[in-house]
C-alpha cells in the first residue's frame, strides 16, 4: 500500500506532509516531457514517496512508472516547499507537497504511457508550453529555464 494511502486510513482528510519528485526530461532539441494527466491538466512526470525511499530513488521509479523511460544523471534544481504548496484535493483530503525537482537529458527507453494515470504524453518548447500546464509545474519550469539561460 503507498504511505500516503495508509496515512490517510489514521488522519482522514487532515492536512499532512507529503514527500515526492518531478523530473524535467529534455529531449535534444531542450523540449519538456509532459504528461497529461486524467484530471485534464499537464504536469511533469513523477509523484510521492514511499517508505525508505530518497528523493533521487522516488524521481527515477515514478518516471519509469508513468512513462517507461529510464532516467538518469539527475540534477536537483531545487526543493519546493511551502504555504504555496498547499493543496486540497477534490475528495477533501488536504496536504502540503515538499517537491524534489531534478532535470536530466540522459533518458534511455520508449514512451509507454500509464492509461491509469495519464490520457497523453507529449514534449513541448520551453518557450510554448500547453496552456493546461498548472502553475506549480510551470515555476519549476520557468526555475529551470532561469537556471540554465534559455535562450
């Protein structure tokens, strides 16, 4: 069972802390992967901690899990945590993400996309993102671009 499943069966709806990661995949071109996720919104492929897990090991395993690609060299960007970062979710439960986002370009395998998380993957121009993309993943995004001067 995921941790954050099994800490919802003690704590219901109340606000806890959850752990997890977002990968920036670039292609050749520096085009984003991103997936589309069931609820109609773009984001970048990764999601929560599980027991034991570091936050390099979460970034990997999600990646692979959603997207069938292999990724590896990861470069943190930053750690994301905060009051922004709050979120209720539509069933009621309420959280607060503290959000590893690493960034690679060294990314082995074919997309295979996880119909029971994702309705389409899709890279994108940095300078062109889709405009369903959320604004938590287009600050990690516009971070990343800052970072590395996109031209």
């Amino acid at each position: 069972m995921e941790y954050y499943k099994y800490l919802r069966q003690y704590v219901g709806h109340k606000p806890i802390i959850l752990p997890g990661s977002v990968v920036i995949i670039l292609n050749e071109q520096d085009e984003v992967l991103l997936q589309m996720r069931l609820e109609g919104t773009w984001g970048l492929p990764g999601g929560l901690m599980d027991l034991g897990e570091s936050f390099e090991e979460v970034a990997k395993r999600e990646v692979f899990e959603e997207t069938g690609l292999a990724v590896e060299n990861l470069k943190l960007l930053n750690v994301f945590s905060d009051s922004n970062y709050y979120l209720k979710v539509p069933n009621g439960d309420e959280l607060y993400s503290v959000t590893a986002v690493y960034y690679t370009k060294d990314v082995s395998g074919d997309i295979k996309i996880d119909y029971s998380e994702s309705e389409n993957m899709q890279y994108f121009s940095l300078h062109n993102l889709p405009s369903g993309l959320t604004d938590e993943y287009r600050e990690f995004i516009k971070q990343y671009m800052d970072r590395e001067i996109i031209g």
